[in-house]
C-alpha cells in the first residue's frame, strides 16, 4: 500500500493531522489500535472550553463526533484495530491486523501516539478492583459498567477530580481523596470545593500502605501522617499521571532530549512540529502537549507542514498559517500558566515551544 500520509494514532492530535492533510487532496492513512476513533475523548464526558476558535465549547466525546465527521469528509483511508510493529529496510512501515503484516510506503508519516496512563504501586496494586482513572472512566462513559459501589481517588489532578465526580454521578460512593502532596494538585479549585462539599474527606502527605480482600480489593490501609487508618472499599482508582508513548520514535531512529518534567527522554522537533528526520512529523502528547485545545493545535501544525512539504500548500501560506496558530497555541498555553497548570515554559518538550511563547 502506497499513501502521501501515514498518521500513527487516531486520537485528537491525529484526526487534527489528517483533516489538514486530506483537505488539502492528499492521500492519507490513519492507523489505530482502537475499534474507533476518537481517543480518549470518547469517554470524556465533561465540557470542554479551552479549545481552538475553530471549535465551540463541547463535552469530549462530542468533539470525537466532530473531528471523525470531518475526516469522513475527506476520505481519509482508516486502519482501526491495526498497529505499527517496525520497519522495512526501504522505509516502509509494517502494520499488522494481528493475523497479517503488510507494509505502508508513505512519503510523510505524523506520529500522534498519545500518552499511557501511570499506575501507583503499592502492595496488593494489582488485585481485581484497582485501576487507573481512565480505565474507571471508561468503564462508566463507554461500556456503562459499574466498576465497584464504594472507591477511593489516588491522587488530586483535574483528571483525578473530574473522575471522581463522574462516578458519583453513577451512584458509586467516594469514600476519599488520598495524596501524597500537602494539597490538591487540582488547579480547577471549584472541583475540590464541590467533592469537598459533598463531604469526601481529603487525606494529605497521605499513601496506601496495603490493599486486601479475597480475589479482589475488599479493603485498604492508609497511611496518613499520624495514624493507620483501614477503609473499605471496592474501587481503587489511581492518578500516577501521563507518559508519551514514544517507541516509534526509537524504532525511527529520531533525537532525543531529556526533560525531567515530562517523565525523561522525549524527541526533538522544530517549529514546524518536524524531528530530527526529515519524513516524520510530531503531534499531541509526544510533542510536550497534554491540553485538549493545544493538542489539535499541533496536529493542525505538524499536517500543514507536511502539506507543504508534499506540496500541496505554498511555503508562504503554510508559513501564514502557522503562525496564527502558534499565537492561539500560545495564547492556550499562556492561560494554563497563569491558571496554575503549566509553572515553567520550559517543562515543555522542546526549546522551539519555549521560543514561540516567549517571541
């Protein structure tokens, strides 16, 4: 199979990608591990605002709707239930169904992986009943499955609290927010004021020590500063954070720099959203991003470049375009950083970030 495109990843960052590509009449493959598109938005079910002023204000898996809509509408080839398992010699990329592997020659490839949620260790993690936020939240907004009927929140981001509240809205009680930090590390204040409200107790400077029951989680000892205390519970969800999910850079042979804020080694890329080779491009969470708004504003970046790179956009026009959407890119970042949720604009993947927002 031959392709202009090849975009890794079906997620917002991808479909972004892939509508700048095919729009512009080129040939473009997508390619997911997942039945559907969408990403994580198909199970998100809270409004989002601080989107591109392309978009209206819309719950996630609303935006999901949007965004495969209009890739329909540009005939954009999709791979669901497909991965990426290397590549050939000649630069093609092996793609497996899981019975077959054919290869994909693509003259651009655009890597929007996404990011893979962190679990929090402690003994007994892995029993029946302890999961990741997003798995819960999955569980509830997609597959409309009770994951338990009392549960504890490990960890206070804004994913942490809009989870929590989501699963009392099905019924299931919170029993308490536990964190290890000395305060929430939520910057959407009003969600703490609202678990807080409903009398979910927060425990600080806080961890589990130990998780128990017989062939699923039935109980949990916490460790607070001063004292041991048992709950029961049979839901435990944890918040470790995000990681990018890199292996098809190292399989690319891209750059890497290390950046402590965002877990290690993540690729080097320039202001067009392109690495180190010149063929591959970058998008979403891999490129330093984990805003919803921002994430559609790099895949809208790295699919123009690749359109002008394919020719299939004037090099002033991309150059136009690009620019207005750093300065939205920016102004998106500017207010996480002033609401609290970005501290230091070089937690960023790359230099050019930083060089953007400050120019």
């Amino acid at each position: 199979m031959k392709t202009d495109v090849l975009i890794i990843g079906g997620g917002p960052a991808g479909l972004s990608a892939a509508i700048e590509t095919a729009s512009r009449g080129l040939d473009v493959t997508i390619v997911d591990e997942a039945s559907q598109l969408g990403g994580q938005l198909n199970q998100q079910t809270q409004v989002m605002r601080q989107l591109p002023s392309v978009y209206e204000p819309m719950r996630g898996f609303e935006l999901a709707n949007k965004l495969i809509e209009l890739i329909k509408d540009c005939n954009v080839r999709q791979l669901l239930n497909h991965r990426v398992v290397g590549f050939y010699a000649d630069g093609s990329v092996g793609i497996t169904d899981e019975e077959n592997v054919f290869p994909v020659k693509a003259k651009k490839i655009i890597v929007a992986s996404g990011a893979a949620e962190k679990a929090v260790a402690f003994p007994k993690w892995t029993m029946p009943g302890i999961m990741t936020i997003g798995a819960a939240q999955t569980l509830i907004n997609r597959d409309f499955v009770m994951p338990g009927r009392e549960a504890v929140i490990v960890g206070s981001s804004d994913f942490a609290m809009e989870t929590a509240i989501q699963l009392m809205d099905v019924g299931i009680r919170v029993k308490a927010i536990i964190e290890k930090q000395s305060g929430a590390l939520a910057k959407e204040q009003e969600k703490v004021s609202e678990l807080s409200r409903s009398g979910i107790p927060f425990y600080f400077n806080s961890f589990i020590k130990e998780a128990r029951g017989n062939g699923q989680v039935e109980q949990i000892d916490v460790a607070l500063p001063d004292e041991v205390i048992t709950l029961n519970v049979d839901l435990v969800c944890m918040d470790g954070g995000r990681a990018p999910i890199l292996d098809v850079f190292y399989q690319l042979g891209c750059s890497f720099g290390f950046q402590e804020e965002l877990g290690g080694w993540v690729p080097q890329y320039n202001n067009r959203f392109q690495t180190d080779r010149e063929d591959v491009f970058i998008a979403g969470n891999a490129a330093g991003i984990t805003t919803q708004g921002p994430l559609l504003l790099t895949g809208m970046i790295a699919g123009i470049s690749a359109s002008e790179e394919l020719q299939a956009i004037s090099p002033a026009e991309a150059n136009e375009m690009r620019e207005a959407l750093w300065k939205e890119l920016g102004l998106l970042e500017y207010r996480e950083v002033y609401s609290g949720r970005v501290k230091h604009l070089e937690n960023f993947a790359s230099p050019v970030l930083k060089d953007q927002f400050i120019s």
